[in-house]
C-alpha cells in the first residue's frame, strides 16, 4: 500500500509515443519564462552596466536551473497525470513570483526571489522522491535525496543572500549558483553516499531535445518583442526601419545557428546514444545557458540600437558595443561547443566569426550602433551560409556512400 497517498505509477512510459511527447502542460508551464526572459533582458536595458551585467548573469543562472531542472524531472514523471500536472502548476506559481522579483533582486525583493527559488527547487526533486520510491525505483530515489542534500546547501546560502545586505548578496549568489552548477558535473556526490550512478539519470533523449529547443524558441522570441515593442514607440523614420531590420534579420541568423542543422543532429545524436544520460547533461543542461546568456545579450542590443541607431555622434560606446557584439559571440561559442558535443569537429568558421566579431568590438568606437550591428549580421551570415555548405557536402558524401 503506497505510503505517500500516491495511487498511481507517476512515472513516464519507456516505450511509444508518451515516452517522448512533450505535454501541453508542460509548454503551459513554459509561460512563466517569458516573463522571466522579459524581466531579465529589461533588467539590463534599463542599467546596462558591467555591475548590472553581472547581477543578471547571476539571476539568469537561477532562472535556466529553475527551468531545466524541471526539465529533466518531467523527462523521468509523467505529465498526463493529474498529481504530475498538479506539481508544474504549482512550480509556475513559484516561478511566477521569482520572476516577478527580478528588476529588483538586488535591492528590495532578494528574500522574494530566493525563497520562489528554493521552493521550486526542493518541491520539485521531493515529489520526485516519492513518487520513485513508491514504484520502487530505489537507486533513482537515492539519486534524488543526493540531488536535494545539494538543494539544501544552495538554497541555505540562496536564502542568506536573499536576506543580506545588497553588497553582500551578488558575493552570496556567486557561491550559491557555483553550487548548482557543480552539482550535476559531480554527479550529486554527497559523503557517505557517494555519486548518483550514471544508469539513473537516463531520459529521453528526443524530449530533453525538444525541450531545450523550445526554451531556445522563447528566448529568441523577446527578440521579436522587444523590436516590435520599441519600434511601435517611435515615430516612422528610416533609420527605425533600418534598425528594426537589423534586429530582426540578426534575430533570425540566431535561429538558423542552431535549428537549420544543429538541433535535428543533437537530437539524433542522444536518441541513438547508450548513455543519454551524460549527452543529456553536457549538451542539454550546460551548453543551452551560454546561447541563452547570448540571446538576452542580443535583444537588450536590439533597444538599444533601436533607441538610438546612431549612438552619441556617430560613435558606439564601449558598453553598447560589448553587449552587440558579445551576445553574438557568446552565442555563436555555445553553437561551437553543440555541435561538438554532438559528435561533430571543431567547426573552424564558427571559431573564425567569433575573432571576427572581437574584431568588430575592438573598431566599434568608429562606428554607429546601426552599422555595427549590420556588420555583426555579416558575421553571422557567412557563418551561417558556410555552415549549410558544409553540412550539404556532407549529406551528399554520404548519399553517395550508400549508393
């Protein structure tokens, strides 16, 4: 008799159809993070400083361990059932009001943010416990109390933040997001109980696939909505056109990066992988932050270029710059590190547009925010029309391989 008031088997089917899909519930819990994306890339729009920059990397941090945590939990649970959907539903409260605190994380609403945080976090992996350990799951069940032990470290110091002074705080979240990112690479290891076997972190590789490459798509869209929204505001001009074109156009060279080849490869890869587990973890749990941390990069330089195309005298300045042509690179590194984790070479014009794009950074001062980001448009252009090249020669070398 289960113990817990949990009736049912929880637990997502291994086999057919529900052992992939990616439920309803599931994109309805995703709405929570496009407010979040919202918050964090209007964050430092309003404060584009390296101070503020570092806050949000902080807070972006926490928003994609929120999220992709979650992730996995609904790769292994089964989202059909009613005690399931119950939980995402309660976790997009909480996530709910973690986002609402972001524009004042670091002032008034730290507590607010940490506590939404924390609660996601260990409600999460404790419904989990239960609902292995009643299908006696066992190994998977010591998987998920390692996994919480780590919770109760970050969350203690997430809390401590919450609550301290602003100067201390950023200082107390470094250590805290520290310690959600080496937990998975350590594999939860806790004394006395060792690492979490690698046999317990398996999961489907086309869900997790999927689902990254739907956070990626909410993402990219607050590109669109910051365009559109500042745009609206302005009165008609060409240069308004010409910047909205800009973002629009780089918006697009984005999502060519990743789902003209990239996300098919990196789903097929995992699929047919033995250990879908370690790829799962690699590819789809580290990598995804920095091409998020590039996306948000790119749509506070898309206000930025709207608000003001030409800058001060025709100039870029040094901040401005930065984020126009880092979120490119940052982005572009994160595509890199993908594709290579998916099985493939290092890609060598991927690389080369990266120095290209330092380059640009290094002359920026000479050029308008409008220009520079067409330049950076280049960049990635080529990039992307190499990549396709690439990527057809290969198709057909094995077309003929098969013949």
């Amino acid at each position: 008799m289960p113990r817990t008031g949990f009736t049912r088997n929880l637990l997502r089917p291994t086999t057919g159809d529900e052992s992939h899909r990616v439920t309803f519930v599931e994109l309805f819990f995703d709405l929570v993070f496009v407010f979040a994306i919202t918050q964090l890339s209007h964050s430092l729009i309003d404060e584009p400083t390296l101070l503020r920059f570092a806050e949000v990397l902080i807070l972006v941090g926490a928003v994609w361990w929120a999220w992709v945590d979650t992730t996995w939990i609904a790769n292994w649970l089964n989202p059909e059932r009613g005690a399931v959907r119950g939980m995402l539903i309660v976790l997009m409260l909480f996530g709910l009001l973690m986002s609402s605190a972001i524009p004042e994380a670091f002032t008034d609403k730290g507590w607010l943010f940490a506590i939404s945080f924390v609660a996601m976090q260990l409600s999460r992996t404790t419904f989990a416990y239960f609902s292995f350990r009643e299908q006696g799951r066992q190994e998977n069940a010591l998987n998920v109390v390692r996994i919480i032990i780590w919770y109760l470290a970050s969350g203690t110091l997430w809390i401590t933040g919450g609550f301290a002074d602003p100067e201390q705080r950023i200082w107390i979240w470094v250590v805290a997001l520290a310690i959600e990112c080496v937990g998975p690479a350590a594999r939860f290891w806790v004394p006395g109980m060792g690492k979490s076997p690698m046999e317990t972190w398996e999961v489907s590789g086309e869900h997790m696939a999927e689902r990254v490459g739907l956070f990626f798509i909410i993402a990219l869209g607050e590109s669109i909505i910051v365009t559109g929204s500042v745009f609206s505001a302005q009165p008609v001009s060409w240069e308004g056109f010409a910047a909205l074109l800009a973002a629009f156009v780089g918006t697009v060279l984005l999502w060519l990066l990743y789902f003209a080849h990239g996300e098919r490869s990196g789903s097929a890869y995992i699929a047919s992988a033995e250990s879908s587990g370690s790829i799962a973890r690699a590819t789809y749990t580290y990598i995804p932050i920095l091409m998020v941390i590039g996306i948000v990069l790119t749509a506070v330089g898309d206000d930025l270029v709207l608000a003001h195309p030409f800058g001060h005298h025709g100039e870029t300045d040094a901040a401005t710059a930065a984020i126009i042509t880092g979120g490119a690179a940052i982005y572009l590194f994160g595509t890199t590190l993908f594709k290579r984790s998916v099985g493939g070479p290092w890609l060598l014009p991927h690389l080369l547009g990266i120095v290209a794009l330092a380059a640009l950074f290094a002359i920026a001062g000479l050029l308008s925010p409008l220009v520079l980001t067409w330049l950076v448009n280049v960049v990635l252009f080529v990039v992307v029309v190499i990549d396709e090249w690439r990527y057809r020669r290969l198709v057909g070398a094995d077309a003929i391989r098969l013949e």
